[in-house]
C-alpha cells in the first residue's frame, strides 16, 4: 500500500512540475494584440484616403518585391492606383506590369470594382 501511494505522490509531482514549465512558457510568448511582426498598423491601399481609386483596395504589399507600401509611391494603370514601397519597384512594374500584376491580383480578397465606379 505504501508503494502504490509514493509512486502516485511522485506521478503528481511531475505533472505539477510539467504544469508550472507550462505556464512559465506560455507567459513569456503571448502577446497582448495580433498586429504585424514590429508592431505596425498595416497600411493597406483603401486606408490611402487621397481621392485615387486604388486597384486593390486591400493592397498592403508591394506587387514587386512583397514589402509593404507606402503611401507616396505609386503609379496609374488605366485609371486605377497601384501602390509600391520604393522607386525601384515601381520602375520595374513600369517595364512589365503584366509580370507583376498577378502578384497584385492575389492580394485582392473580393475581387469586384469599388462600389459607385462604373
Ligand atoms: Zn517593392
């Protein structure tokens, strides 16, 4: 009977010991919010409230390189506002916007025109 109940103590203390690493990790790891990697809000081309009609409106990376935009680089294609984080990736969306476009595409969610632009 003595043994049965040593070896259900030490079964306990291992779980306890086990629980407690648990925790310790858990509170070292979670954060209080989801934003992105450092920290950022995320700007995504419809938050660019500059009268351009953007041609994904949830735009958030540059079609070239996969960085994030900024508000300040971009260029006009038919119309429609495409955003860029640098210079050198607008350039070359310039030389062949057919190779990048799809890029682009894949970061639109709906896929449909801004509602009131026939
Ligand atoms: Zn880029």
């Amino acid at each position: 009977m003595d043994r049965y109940i040593s070896s259900g103590s030490g079964w306990l203390l291992m779980a306890v010991v086990l629980l407690m690493g648990g925790i310790l990790v858990g509170c070292g790891d979670s954060g209080p919010s989801s934003s992105d990697a450092e920290g950022h809000t995320v700007l995504t081309a419809d938050g660019i409230n500059d009268g351009a009609t953007p041609m994904v409106g949830q735009q958030t990376k540059c079609p070239v390189c996969g960085e994030p935009i900024k508000s300040e680089v971009h260029t006009e294609s038919k119309e429609e506002r495409v955003y860029f984080d640098k210079q050198e990736c607008l350039e070359k969306w310039k030389q062949n916007p057919q190779k990048y476009k799809q890029k682009l595409m894949d970061q639109d969610l709906k896929w449909a025109p801004p509602p009131g632009q026939a």
